[in-house]
C-alpha cells in the first residue's frame, strides 16, 4: 500500500473501513500530499504486521478528522515525519488520544542520513 493515494491533492474525504489490511507490512506514504483530505476513517485498518508507516500522512495539511483507533504499534514500526504537514491543531489531537505515536512522527527528518528516501534525484527521473 506504499504510496497508494500519494499525490491526490482533490481527493477531500475516504472511508477505508473495509479495507482488510490482515497483511500489508508497508503503508509508507499512502495518504503523502493529500492535501485537501479532510476526513479520514482507518479504524479496521489492521496494523499487526506493519513495519513501515514513514510519511504516511506527510503534507496532508487539511486533515481534520482521522481515526486511528486500532493502530497497533506493538510492532518495531518506523513512524518517521508520519505526520509531517499536518496541522498543529490535528497534531496536537493525535497525541493527546494516542499515547503509543512515537515523538519522531510529528517531525521532518528528511535530512537525516536515517531517513530512507532521497529526493534529491527526482528532477532527473
């Protein structure tokens, strides 16, 4: 599911309540520069076998609505700038109702050597 919505900046609302998710490990960039999502419903979205959630959410700067309520983080997962982009008032939501959301989710770590994609290439592709 890597990058599978990335970019659809009309896309306003998506209800993903029926997606069986029982064994995606990679949901990188999935919802990446949505930015006119507004609502959001993951709440079957089966994160057991996850492992990679980096800039799941990155740019969607108009998301106000979004469950997570049966994200399981119990998983090693990499949560980089998750949700990088994102309004503060949503930031400040998701950690006050999710205490599991690693602090690295909430911020750009693009310039860290740890960070796993590398745009710089992208105008010469």
């Amino acid at each position: 599911m890597s990058g599978m919505f990335e970019g659809c900046s009309s896309l306003k609302e998506l209800n993903l309540s029926n997606f069986n998710t029982n064994k995606i490990t990679d949901m990188s960039y999935m919802f990446s520069e949505c930015s006119s999502l507004k609502k959001l419903n993951s709440s079957n979205f089966n994160t057991d076998n996850v492992t990679n959630m980096i800039g799941m959410f990155y740019g969607c700067s108009s998301l106000k609505e979004l469950n997570l309520s049966n994200l399981n983080t119990n998983n090693e997962i990499d949560m980089t700038s998750m949700f990088y982009g994102c309004s503060d008032e949503l930031k400040l939501k998701i950690k006050s109702q999710y205490k599991n959301i690693q602090e690295m989710a909430f911020y750009d770590y693009s310039s860290d050597d740890n960070f796993e994609e590398d745009n710089s290439d992208d105008d010469n592709n």
